[in-house]
C-alpha cells in the first residue's frame, strides 16, 4: 500500500504536499545556511584557514569551547537525573502535597531565560537573599561562591528540567500498570521497577532529552553571561559577539561550525541507540497508575523533605522576580527587599498606553502561527520517516537537523544575505522587510526540537492496535485519526505550547529580522532595558517580563484544557 492511499488523499495531492515541503527546506532551510557559511569561509572565492587559525592561536577561545564542553556533558546528567526525580515524587510516589509540587516543578514552563539567571542571582548571588542569609553564620564567606561553573550548572539543571515534567510524564502514563503489578507481585521492590521497568519503558524520550539536554548546555547564553563571571565564559556569548561584528562573523562561522559537529555526531550516536533500543508500546488494557506507598517510614520522610527543598529552589527565584517588579529600580539592583517601598508605579508606566500591547498582540500571533505550522508539518513528516525507513527517509530526517549546525543568529543572517535581492524561487520576492521573513525564520528554528519530539511521541503507539484497525478494513486515515493522534496529541500539544512560548520571548532572531510596525515583545524588552531615555529600565523590563510569564500560563491552561486540569496535565 503506498503513501497516498496511507493518508487517504489523491496522488497528485500528496505529490503537491510534497514538493513543497522540498521547496521549503531547500529554499530556506538549505540555501541560506550555505549562503552565511560560502560568505563567511570563502575569500575571493577560495577557501580561507585564516579563521580557524585565529581560534586554534585563541587559548579564550579554546576555553571556552572546553567550558562549552563540560557543560554540556555535566548538564545532561544532572538535569536527567534531577528530571526523572521530579516525574517519580509526582507520578509515581505518594508524596504529600503532590499536585502543589507539580506546579512548583513547572514553573521553569514559564521562567526561563534570562529572567530565571536573574531570579537566581537574587537568591544565591553577591547580593542575594542566601548569600546574605548565610553571612550571619559566616562573616568570611566569599560572596561570589555562586559565581563560575557551579552557579551556571546549578541554574541550568533547574532551568531545562521541564521537557521531563511535560514529556517523560507523558511518556510515563503509557507505562503498562499491569507489568509494574505483576512485578509487585513477584516481590520486586520500588528502585527495581523503577530501572527494570519503568526506565526502559522512558528509553526512547530519554535519548531525546539527552541530546536536547546536551545542545543546551553547548548553546548556553544566559545562565553564563549572567553567573558565569570571568572564570567560567562559554561559548555561545562569544559567538553573539563576533557576530555582531561585520569582520568578525567568519570566526563565529568556525565555532558555530564546530559545535554543530558536535551536535550532529550526538545526534547520529542517538539515532544509532534508538534504532538498538527495543520499542515498549502503551499498554493494550489502559488501567489508571495507582501511586506507590513508600512502606520505610525513614525513606518516606526524607523523600517528602526533598520533594518540598526541591519545591523552594524552583519556587523562590520566580517569587523574587514578581516581587521586585512592585520595587523601585534601586532596590532591584541592590538586591535589598523592602516591603515599604512596594508600589505599582512600574506596572503603571508600562501599561498606561495601549500602544503597549502591540508587541504581545505581534508575538501571540508570530508564535502561534509559527508553532502550529511547524507541528502539523512534523507529525506528517515523521509519518513518512516512520512508514518508509529507507535512505531517502533518513537523508530527510538528517537535513532537517540544519538548523541546530548554526546558532539562530547566524542563521537570521544568513536569510537576509539570501533575501536581500530576488530570487526565482520566491517569484522574484525581495523577503527583507516583509512580515513572512521572521514567520519562517520562527518555523526553522523550532524544526528540529519538534522533530526529536514529535518522533519520540510515536514510540507509544501500539503496532499491534494499528495493523488490527487496518485489517478490519479501516482507512489509513482513519486508523491515523482513532489510533496514533491519541497517542500523539498530548506530546503534539505539550510541543506547541513549549515552542510557542519559547518564541513569544525570541531576541536573537526577531532583532534581525521583524518588521518595523511589527515589533515583538523580546525586541521591545531589550530595546527597554537598554534605552537611555528609561531611567526605570530594569523594573520596566521586569514588568514586561512577569506579563510575559503570565501569558505563558494562560497558553498551558488553555492547551490543556479546563476539564483535564492537573491529573491530566
């Protein structure tokens, strides 16, 4: 049976599907990564190895890739270990307070960036309420101990555990119950179903995670710019600068180049396991996970006093945060907290015009539309990987891993090297100043997460419930509908809101290439916090920021419906 009579649609339909998709990728996902590496690496039209001559002679430079490095290897064992932890106090322990700890363990769904480094700066760093704390006890403690490797490793296992209470949560609930009580029955005790059932059973969203987990830590800007201090520099900020840099940008090619290597090898090693790895499916005899009594009255409270420390490290940046938005500036940059001083004030220069609700009003839509283009588009393209395993396929899947090569800078560069001037392809279009450029810039970037995601998703459709629809004589489309959607749509969902939410705070791309009457919400967070005219620019952004996180929430609330609330969720 082919592919068109899979999905039920005449052939020259699916052709059509098809050609497009490959216009696509070669016109915007293909042709300006070439065209930023040819401009870059190519002097006169020969090679240069002037570039990556200048790095190998950089000993800040190989330190920084070294940093970048360790990490990244760090991080994707910490925040695994720290992501698993957090899925099993809420799903499969019975821990006191379970559904209040849910949201303190998502909360980084809406504090991220460079607001959440923040947030932690004010709890643990020079000026922080820990630091501070603490030097009552220890008059000679070194402020700065936060600062350095430590503090960036901390903030970034904290900050990207919220693909685990999202997806491996997900993942966790196809687990058959029915094997986790026969194990029981057996006599087997928590910690040997958990590593003979239950990890196994997560393998696949594990390897996703790992590389999403490893890319991170490579690509990290915010946690080291902020925390890292001069000890401890990455190299992602040093890509950012040489960027900025018109005779610079060939050595942010080179290291862009270098870690995307990186990224790709991770990459082919994941794919190589995953094929190895056998495929649990959901259970056939859908039966509601029944929390574990935790018989130790020592370990029962020691895992009920970890699930709360863990609550409060999650917890507390974010409440600091929200509050120094009631403070004057004075009082953010001094760290100091004074419940006299709390004022509306910042929250009235920003929403006294209307005019201030454009940027969330252009971001809401960039966002939306971007991440339900790109998650339809997956869920269509991993369908084709997944029925026809064969070079094409995998050739396919490989080239739409592209972007994670180039930091999104250098890719917005490369767009506007490549659409500055007209092209057959885009009927002679000049894109540069249009309002589809960031669109499909927004649609790129998020490809390759939706992909790893989207594809792990699959691995809990049951085979066996698939081919038994098909030979009662159900369409494909109509098996595709009944049988894999509700599998996939809790995944599908969860993807949408992280990526919507991931772009509604985009800096790095819009900057290059919004429109001028379009400006988005990130664009307009920098633009106030580095404009010389806002005396009140750090509350201010602030302000924006907290508004920002409140629309994150209502985008998961509304995702996830009213009627399925937490259990659900």
């Amino acid at each position: 049976m082919d592919q068109t009579k899979r999905f039920n649609l005449p052939r020259i339909l699916m052709y059509l599907v098809i050609a497009v998709i490959i216009w696509f990728i070669i016109s915007f996902l293909i042709i300006p990564n070439v065209q930023i590496l040819a401009t870059t690496l190519f002097k006169d039209g020969h090679f240069s190895t002037e570039a990556l001559n200048k790095i190998m002679n950089s000993g800040r430079a190989l330190e920084s890739i070294k940093n970048s490095f360790i990490l990244a290897i760090c991080l994707s064992i910490t925040a695994n270990i720290v992501g698993i932890t957090l899925v099993l106090l809420v799903d499969y322990f019975k821990i006191f307070g379970s559904k209040v700890l849910f949201i303190g363990y998502c909360s980084t769904l809406i504090f991220g960036g460079v607001i959440l480094a923040n947030g932690y700066q004010y709890v643990y760093g020079k000026s922080g309420i820990i630091t501070n704390l603490v030097l009552h006890f220890f008059p000679n403690m070194d402020v700065a101990w936060f600062e350095g490797f430590f503090g960036v490793l901390f903030t970034m296992t904290f900050a990207t555990t919220s693909l685990h209470m999202l997806l491996l949560r997900s993942a966790f609930k196809n687990i058959d119950y029915n094997t986790i009580q026969a194990a029981q029955n057996m006599g087997a005790g928590h910690f040997r179903i958990i590593t003979k059932i239950i990890l196994p059973a997560l393998n696949p969203y594990l390897i996703t995670l790992t590389i999403l987990l490893f890319q991170q830590g490579l690509g990290a800007m915010s946690a080291p710019l902020i925390l890292g201090g001069k000890d401890f520099q990455t190299i992602a900020p040093m890509i950012l600068n040489f960027t900025n840099n018109p005779n610079s940008r060939d050595l942010a090619a080179i290291l862009s180049i270098i870690l995307g290597i990186a990224q790709l090898l991770l990459l082919c090693f994941a794919l190589y396991m995953e094929r190895k790895s056998p495929i649990l499916t959901g259970s056939k005899v859908k039966q509601r996970f029944q929390k574990q009594d935790i018989a130790n009255p020592i370990n029962k409270v020691l895992l009920n006093v970890l699930a709360w420390v863990l609550f409060v490290i999650y917890l507390l940046p974010l409440l600091l945060v929200v509050l120094f938005t009631f403070l004057p500036t004075d009082n953010i940059t001094s760290g100091e907290i004074d419940l006299k001083a709390l004022t509306f004030d910042n929250y009235i220069e920003v929403f006294s015009e209307i005019s201030a609700l454009k940027p969330f009003l252009t971001s809401i839509v960039y966002s939306g539309l971007a991440s339900l283009i790109v998650v339809v588009f997956m869920i269509f393209i991993v369908q084709i990987i997944r029925k026809h395993n064969n070079i094409w396929s995998n050739t396919l899947e490989m080239v739409l891993y592209i972007p994670w090569m180039l930091p999104s800078i250098l890719f917005a560069l490369g767009l506007i090297l490549t659409y500055s001037t007209q092209k057959f392809w885009v009927a002679n279009q000049v894109l540069i100043g249009t309002t589809s450029l960031m669109l499909i810039a927004y649609i790129i970037i998020k490809i390759p997460f939706t992909l790893r995601i989207v594809k792990s998703s699959f691995s809990g459709v049951d085979n066996n419930l698939e081919n038994a629809a098909k030979n009662l004589g159900a369409s494909s489309w109509y098996t595709f509908k009944k049988v894999i959607l509700p599998v996939i749509i809790p995944v599908a969902a969860a993807v949408f809101a992280l990526n919507f939410n991931d772009l509604l705070q985009d800096f790095e791309v819009s900057l290059f290439l919004y429109h001028p009457f379009f400006e988005p919400l990130g664009v307009t967070i920098y633009n106030t916090s580095n404009s010389p005219q806002t005396a009140n620019a750090p509350a201010i952004s602030m302000v924006y920021s907290v508004a920002l996180m409140l629309i994150n929430t209502v985008v998961f609330y509304l995702v996830y419906g009213r009627a399925n609330k937490l259990d659900q969720f």
